[in-house]
C-alpha cells in the first residue's frame, strides 16, 4: 500500500459498493459524481489496485475490491461506536432514513412524528414511503419497516404485529353488482389491485389468495389509487383497515372475518443500532404498533 487510505476515500468506496453506480453514491452521500469518481481512483491508487470494474451498467467489486470490504466496515464501525461515545454526552441529533410501506408511513407513522419531533427535536427523520422496499443491503435505508422478513445480513429483526385485509367498495358499487354471501362469489366481480411486473414485492399478492384469476379493471403500484378507485365506485379492493378508514365512501364488502392477514417486520443493520438516534427511532416505530391496537395485532 503506498499510502494509508483516507476515511473519506473509504466511506465513498463503500457507497458506490453497496449502490452500484456513482450517481447513486454521490447522491447518498450529497456530493458530485465527479467527486466520488476522483475519490476511487485516489483510493485505488493508494490500495495500488483496480477495486472496481466498470461496466455500462455501473460499478462491480474486483476481488481485491471484495477483499477491501470487511476492513472498510471495521473502519465504519469504529466511527459508529465514537459516534455512540459522543452521543451518551452530547444532544441527540442527525438524520434517520426509515423505508416503510406507503401507507404505513403515510398514515400510521407521520401523523405521530410531531409527537417523536417534540420529544427529541434534534433527530430528523427521512422517510421513504413506497411500494417497493428500499435496501438494508445497500445502505439506501437504516431502518425497514416490512412486510417480508430479511433473509440475511447481519441485521436485528422483529416481527412488529400482524394486519388483516378486508374486501371494500362504495355503497352504489354494492348496490348495483351481485351480492356477496360466499367468497365463491367473488368471481362474478371486478377488481382494483398492485401491478405485479416483478418490481413489486410478492408479499403484496394478497388478492389471488382468494380468487386465483381476478378480473382486475384497474391496476397500480399505488395503495392509495387503489382505495381512490374502489372508493369512485369502479371495483373491489382488498386494504389493510387503516388505508380504507381513511375514505368516507368505502364500506366493508365481507365484514365476517378477515380474508388474509400478513406479518409486518422492522430490521436494522446490527452495528446502526448502536447509534442513539437510530435506536430511538426503532423504539418509536415500535410504540406506534402498540398506540394502534385498532389496526395492529401484537405478538405476545
């Protein structure tokens, strides 16, 4: 090695390992593209090694780019733990990025961060409502609120609580389509769903659970037109309580029990949760679960 590596070099090296292209680095970490491209190569010259290949579709680890991985996150992890020390001392604050669900964030966890803002104003939370999960692997999150359970990494996980679906419509699509006494039913009618093109989590497959060929009139990546659409009166939509209490013309089309139910999770890198600020902000996505007893069952 012909120089000692500097930890700006090494933080923008693991960016770009987790994210895969340098445009995404650089906006992680809110700096020019051209300044991460710089920062490899200087680190590259300093380890002497091509660390990466660069290909069209973005940046892949050469071997000596995988090898430098594990001593990088040593590194990262020491600045973690001094930024513990610092933080048992000093005023809390900093950003947190969460991903979560669409609608989850929107109308279970953002109501309440006036509640968490008012109790530790230094901390902000970024979050990253959407359909599609962001990534633990990459960074691109520190905290994941989930309907599929991590498979690996070394992350902390805990199943957060169970949430059930219902079948609901608008009051004239009811009274002008076949009743429904049976799930059988259920063939006669039309329905509003998630696109499934791969983008979207399997998880979110609930309504072949109950008809395997839905006829499906309108299809979206968006919970929230689902429920518009059910809502207009153009078909049936299969939502989570807390997403259709939110429309005054939706009722229950099936209110006897609950049709399908999922396990909803939170995970975090391990080494993250030694930051204060980030745990305090896992504690906070816990008590909302416990503060929604009307949407949410707990795990005993």
């Amino acid at each position: 090695m012909k120089m000692p590596p500097e930890w700006d070099d090494i933080k923008v090296f693991l960016a770009v390992a987790r994210l895969g292209t340098i445009s995404k680095a650089g906006a992680r970490l809110g700096i020019e593209h051209s300044t991460v491209s710089r920062r490899i190569d200087r680190l590259e010259k300093s380890v002497g090694s091509v660390l990466f290949d660069r290909m069209r579709s973005g940046y892949r680890l050469t071997e000596t780019g995988q090898n430098l991985i594990p001593f990088a996150e040593k590194m990262e992890d020491a600045l973690i733990e001094a930024e513990e020390g610092l933080e048992k001392t000093q005023h809390v604050e900093g950003a947190v990025r969460v991903g979560t669900p669409e609608a989850f964030g929107i109308y279970v966890m953002s109501p309440r961060l006036v509640d968490f803002h008012h109790r530790h104003p230094g901390i902000r939370i970024e979050l990253m409502a959407q359909p599609q999960f962001p990534s633990l692997v990459t960074r691109e999150v520190e905290i994941l609120v989930t309907l599929e359970r991590p498979k690996m990494g070394r992350y902390k996980v805990a199943r957060l609580a169970k949430i059930d679906y219902y079948l609901y419509c608008s009051p004239e699509y009811k009274a002008t389509h076949p009743p429904i006494d049976r799930l059988s039913d259920l063939e006669r009618h039309s329905f509003v769903d998630y696109i499934h093109d791969g983008h979207m989590s399997e998880m979110y497959r609930v309504l072949e659970e109950l008809v395997p060929s839905p006829k499906r009139c309108f299809s979206t990546t968006s919970v929230i037109a689902q429920r518009t659409a059910a809502a207009s009166g153009l078909g049936l939509a299969l939502l989570t309580p807390y997403v259709a209490n939110q429309e005054k013309n939706l009722i229950n089309a099936y209110p006897s029990k609950p049709l399908v139910t999922r396990n909803l999770w939170v995970a975090a890198p391990e080494d993250l949760l030694k930051i204060k600020r980030i745990s305090m902000t896992w504690d906070f996505i816990r008590e909302l679960i416990d503060d929604n007893p009307d949407y949410f069952h707990r795990f005993g």
